[in-house]
C-alpha cells in the first residue's frame, strides 16, 4: 500500500486526490478529494497569458493542499498541469509559483498524456462489468479542451482538441465582457459549427464509431447527471457510474442554452463555478452522443486525477 498524492490543474478547476493505493488488489482508497474553481485559463485563448488574478487563485488554493498533503503523510505527490498552462507564454510564471508552494514542479503534460491519464482513472474499475461493452469510450470534457480515448484494457487510440467548455464559452458566448444571457441562436450555431470541426479532427486519429461504451468524466458531464437525476445537491455517489441517455441530455443541453444565468444559479447540485460555463459543455457532450450514436453516457467521477494517482503507485 502507497499513500499518494495527485494535483491535477485543469483551466477551470485545480483538483487533489489524497489515497492509499493497492497496485496488488487495483484498489484506491481516497483519503481526500476536493475541487477548487479558480479559473486558470481566464482570457488564456484570446491574450494567450495566464492573468495575474488566475495565477493567485490558483496558489491559494495550492496553499491549502499543500496543508492536506502534509497532514496526511502522502510518501508521493504529482502535480499535472493541462490546456491552460500547456497554451500560455507566460506558464514559467505558474512552474516557479507551484514550485515554491508544493515542492514540485508541475508537468504539463500533453494532450496524449492527459488522455492516458483519464482513460485509466475511469476504466480500472470497470474491468470484468458483463453490462458494458467494449471497446471503451472514455470523454473527459474540461474547461479548455476535450479528450477523446478508445481501448479495451488499454489505449488504442487517442486524441485531445481544443474545445471546453470555457473555451467555448469565451469564444462563443461572450458580449462585450459578460456571457449573453441566454445566448442568441447564432452564437449557439457557431458554437455548435466549432465543436463539429473538432470531432471531425478527433475523428482522424480516434475511431468513435467502434466504441460500444461512452464514459463520460468531469464536471460538465456529472453535472448533466445531477441535473438529470434532480438530485437536492451534488451527491458523488449518485453521480458515479449513473447513466444518462441522449434524450434526457437533448432535453437539459436545450434547457441551459435557453435559461439566465439566475435559472442556472437556481439548479440546487449547480457548482456556482460551472453556472456560466455548462451550457457550453453540455452541447459539447451532446455532440458527441450524436456523433457516435451513443443512447446513454456512462459518467464517472473517478477521471485523470486517479489516473494520476495511479501512475506513482
């Protein structure tokens, strides 16, 4: 048994997962996982730079996981970097900053890499499931990009592309510095045209049509489950590996592009972080539903930061 520690920073989110890991038995045993909003790729597509303000949420929140590393006794700790930081001219800023904080110097990791990761945090304990079929898969859709992966026990192919659903929203939904509310049916149109050319590029490289199984990982996708299952508030245990099909996705993606940012706000498992930005990576799931023909999405909670925490096990 391993006590690990695994940071993943994502452009909208900086995650860490604390657990003792079995490598003999393929058991993670968390000890802590939590999420902080600090929106790291804030204007990262259109000045390519991570903002000052961005940078300090995120080493604030570095800061209190460096506090939860040390209280748990963690012998190992990973921190990987992904979109935002991979994009910006200005990320020595952000390498030194975690250095001084955490004693580690982030990797920023490729697109490859990140779908690895994510490919084994949702699969491993799928393995011997007779009600799912493979091949696998596995969507983590994030705030700047989005991985595409499919294998069976292990990566057969993989691709990650540059849509998210902060990306999208940036890129698509904002008017003169606020986020149309609700967007105009062009914006959506254009939105939707972005995302198409993204699978028709993901598609190159990764077979969607073979997969038998759609998983779907991170916030955009459990929160259309919660949204799905009306849950009172974010419930994990809920959420993981519920299944949500494409109709009931159609029905929520139309509901959050037609609503205010009040009527999101008001969804009682809504992360206050994601109002702006779900409706975004809700189309972006239902895009890929109906590109492969999938009738549901398996959502996992458990996604790249397992991955990680695996792979220093």
């Amino acid at each position: 048994m391993t006590r690990v520690a695994a940071v993943d920073c994502g452009t909208n989110s900086i995650r860490l997962l604390v657990a003792d890991a079995d490598p003999a038995t393929g058991e993670l045993t968390d000890l802590d996982r939590r999420m902080t909003i600090v929106r790291l790729g804030q204007g990262v597509d259109r000045t390519g730079r991570l903002a000052p303000e961005a940078l300090e949420r995120t080493f604030a929140a570095c800061r209190e996981y460096a506090e939860v590393v040390k209280a748990h006794g963690a012998e190992r700790l990973r921190f990987v970097a992904t979109s935002a930081s991979r994009d910006a001219e200005n990320r020595d800023d952000f390498v030194r900053g975690v250095l001084d904080i955490l004693g580690v110097e982030p990797e920023v990791i490729s697109g490859d890499q990140e779908a690895e990761f994510s490919f084994t945090g949702a699969t491993k304990e799928l393995t011997g499931r007779a009600d799912l079929d493979k091949p696998y898969l596995v969507v983590d859709i994030g705030g700047g990009s989005t991985e595409f992966v499919v294998g069976e026990d292990h990566v057969r192919a993989a691709r990650s592309v540059d849509v998210g659903c902060v990306r999208m929203t940036e890129r698509h939904l904002v008017r003169d510095g606020a986020v149309t509310d609700p967007p105009t049916a062009e914006q959506v149109a254009a939105m939707r045209a972005d995302i198409e050319a993204a699978l028709d590029l993901a598609e190159r490289t990764v077979p969607l049509g073979e997969a038998r199984t759609l998983v779907g990982l991170a916030g955009s996708v459990t929160t259309v489950s919660a949204i799905a299952q009306e849950l009172p508030e974010y419930d994990s245990a809920a959420i993981h590996h519920s299944r949500v099909s494409r109709d009931r996705v159609r029905e929520i993606t139309d509901w959050l592009l037609a609503s205010t940012h009040a009527e999101r706000a008001a969804v009682a498992s809504m992360h206050p972080g994601r109002v702006d930005v779900i409706a975004a990576g809700s189309l972006v799931l239902l895009a890929i539903m109906e590109r492969t023909g999938a009738e549901e999405v398996v959502v996992s909670e458990h996604d790249i930061l397992d991955g990680i925490a695996w792979s220093i096990a």
